[in-house]
C-alpha cells in the first residue's frame, strides 16, 4: 500500500474562463431573509469554485441579512457570474455587484 502524501493545491483558482480578462477586486451586497442557512448557501458558491472572500460582513436587521463580500482575483465576467448564482438563492432579495474600492476596507462605526 503506497504512502499517504501531502497534496498541495495552489493558493488561487485559476479564472479559466477568461484568462486575458484583468483581475479586479468586488464587492458583493446582498440583502435577504434572515433564513438560519442563507450564509453557508451564499458562501458555498464561493467555496465550490475554491475562492475564499477578502472580508465578510453580516448584520441582521430584524427579518432581514445584510451581507457583504470583498473578493479579490476575479475577472468582472467572473464575478458576475458569481453574482447571478446569488441571485438564485432562496431568500435573496437582492445583490449588487460593483468593484470594490479601498474604503470599504475599513468599515464605518455605526452611529451610536
């Protein structure tokens, strides 16, 4: 019987879908029903793909998620692609793809 080895996989997913595309970092915006499974369902369309997000944000406002999601290493057909999936989702409202600028790195305090 052959010895268990290491596997190393590489850090990134190649965008294989369009390799001339340039990468860009997105941020994802969504906005739906405050449902016990919508995190893991909208961040397994991530994982199946080998992706983990830059940042995640989540805050529940009464019956409804508000969720954002920086990635960064997409091309823009990519991440669209990624965006129409969420849309799909049971219980999302609604998603609002756009790249992502720095700002969002540091988030805003919320008024107290």
């Amino acid at each position: 019987m052959p010895h268990l080895e290491a596997v190393n996989t590489p850090p990134a997913r190649a965008d294989v879908w369009n390799v001339s595309n340039a990468h860009c970092r997105v941020h994802y915006q969504l906005l739906a029903e405050a449902e016990p499974d919508l995190l893991c369902r909208a961040l397994n369309l991530f994982a199946l793909q080998f992706l983990t997000p830059q940042q995640v944000n989540v805050q529940r406002m009464d019956d409804l998620l508000t969720v954002d999601i920086v990635m960064d290493g997409l091309s823009w057909h990519r991440a669209q692609v990624i965006a129409e999936k969420l849309r799909n989702l049971i219980s999302v409202c609604s998603v609002n793809l756009q790249v992502a600028d720095s700002a969002w790195e540091e988030p805003a305090q919320a008024a107290g």
